[in-house]
C-alpha cells in the first residue's frame, strides 16, 4: 500500500509540472524549410538564471526488505556562456539556492541541512561533437565514502545530460543529430564506467513564453557498468558486478536569437541489478536499484532567486 501511495503521489507531482509546459505558438516565417543556426554565441559574457525541479523516486531491495523514497528539490543557479570557439564551448553555472525535502508518512517534510553545493561554481568546455572535453571549479565538494570524486560525477552529468548540443549547421523541421559521453570513474573499491547516448530531433519553431524557439526532441539512453571489491565492518570482503539501463526523454526549447534554453524537461528511468559475492563461502546475493527522475529547467529573473 505503501508503495502504491508513493507512486501516486508521484505521479501527482510530475502532472503538476507537465501542465506547465504550454503557451507556445508556431512562428511566421519560413523557419522550417531555410533552417536555423542553433549556437550559444548570442549570449556570451551574459548572465542567465534558471529555476530547477526535480521529482526523484528511489526504490532499493533485496531478498526480504525494500524500500522506496521519494523527494522532491528546487533550485536556482545562474548560467554563463563563457565563450564559443570553432573548437570548444565553455560555459558556467553558479549555484544559488536549494529547497529538498522527502515524502514521509504521505506528509512531506524540507530537509534543514543546506546542500555543499551551494556557493559552488562549474565550469565545463565542450568540443564540437558535444563530449565533455574538462571541467574545473567544485572545489569544496569532497568525495564520498568510496572514494567516487562526487564533483566529476556532477560535472559529467552536466556535461552530458543537462548541457544541450547543437551541431554548428543550420537546423531544419526534422533535422537529427546524435551525442555520446563516456564517463570512466576509478575508486578505491573499483571501477564504473558509463555511457549517455541523446538523440536530438527538431520538430518545430514555435513562440515560446514570448521568444522565438527551436522546439526539439530529445531521447536518451544510459548504460552503466562497474565490477570491484568492498570490505565490511567485520572485515568480510565480497566482490560485486553491476550493470544499469535507462532511458529517458526529454523536451527543449531553444531561444536561437538569445542563444539560451527558455525551458527543458527530462524524465529518466534507471534499473540496476548489482551481485555481489562473499570471497570466503561464494554465496551470492543481489541488489536492485531502481530510480525514475523527472527534472526541469525553467528560464527565470535574478529576482525569483529566494534570499538565503
């Protein structure tokens, strides 16, 4: 039941922020057929700011236990396109403000710990095939218990999910184009590798909250694997092999005057099953991780950025 309630609730949430989508307009012209030139070079040296949301479920379980959390976030963070060159694009992001909370007892609840990555900036350069080239900044954001440096891993979500990439020919109605990052992270207990594959599509130019846009389609897929070895409180040690799919979709529009998403959403499902087994006696047991996130970015004023 309890599960049931969760999932009600999320669904609740997510409908709640897709109806918040609409008001476009299909533009006058003839924007589909000459095609348009999607770049960021509009908006260099400018400062932008965005509202994110994001609904997250999370079940976990294994043989005789499960449990399931869902949360829910806000956060600002100002956007700068640092420059456009025929090689790389760099751009940061500030982080300004974060409101978290969890779903407990169908009640939610705001967490009172405020995230370290407030006050933290990022800045990530991208080549002209959209992989992540370097990323620098983070400097206060420790690693966690196993040693996964949490400000590469942010970094490469960045620059693969969030981070939006326009090949540098002009765009037309129906016009595709695929991106693919690889990220390959080493820790103390072993090794994680994993794949994020976008397929873009452009579908329209429609007038968005007042800004002529390119209305494009995006799919995602994400491949995960890892292997490694960690040793309990008691000394035991177990190997352990895990293996994750997702796949996602998502939604953006693209001020090509201003050079800057006025909004994207995507929505992800991730399903890992990990094996781990005890060195001494070779008994196996396997974990299930499962994550369904939905997040949105929504082009906001300086002034919507709530005081700390």
């Amino acid at each position: 039941m309890r599960k049931a309630t969760l999932i009600l609730t999320a669904i609740i949430v997510l409908a709640s922020i897709f109806a918040g989508c609409g008001g476009e307009k299909k533009l006058a012209g003839n924007y589909a057929e000459t095609g348009v030139k999607l770049s960021y070079a509009p908006a260099v040296g400018k400062t932008f700011y965005y509202r994110s949301d994001s609904d997250d479920l999370t079940e976990f379980s294994e043989k005789g236990y499960s449990q399931s959390t869902l949360s829910k976030s806000t956060s600002y963070q100002a956007f700068v396109v640092d420059y456009v060159r025929s090689d790389t694009t760099s751009v940061t992001y500030s982080f300004l403000y974060e409101d978290v909370g969890v779903f407990q007892n169908e009640a939610f609840q705001k967490s009172e710990e405020q995230s370290d990555l407030i006050g933290q900036k990022l800045t990530i350069v991208i080549d002209p095939e959209g992989k992540l080239v370097s990323w620098s900044g983070l400097s206060d954001i420790e690693s966690d218990g196993s040693g996964i440096d949490r400000g590469e891993m942010i970094a490469s979500n960045y620059g693969s999910i969030f981070f939006d990439y326009f090949p540098p020919e002009p765009l037309k109605v129906g016009s595709k184009w695929t991106r693919d990052n690889a990220m390959n992270v080493t820790t103390k207990d072993g090794d994680l590798t994993q794949k994020t594959t976008k397929d873009y599509e452009v579908l329209d130019f429609v007038e968005y909250k007042g800004r002529p846009t390119a209305k494009c389609r995006v799919n995602i897929t994400i491949l995960n694997v890892g292997e490694g070895t960690v040793e309990d409180k008691d000394g035991k040690q177990y190997a352990y092999f895990n293996e994750g799919k997702g796949q996602g979709k998502g939604t953006v529009y693209f001020d090509f005057e201003s050079g800057i998403p006025v909004y994207s959403t995507f929505n992800w499902i991730v399903d890992f099953t990990i094996t781990s087994v005890d060195q001494e006696t070779q008994e196996k047991n396997e974990f299930r991780y499962y994550n369904e996130q939905k997040v949105s970015y929504n082009l906001a004023n300086e002034s919507d950025v709530p005081k700390k």
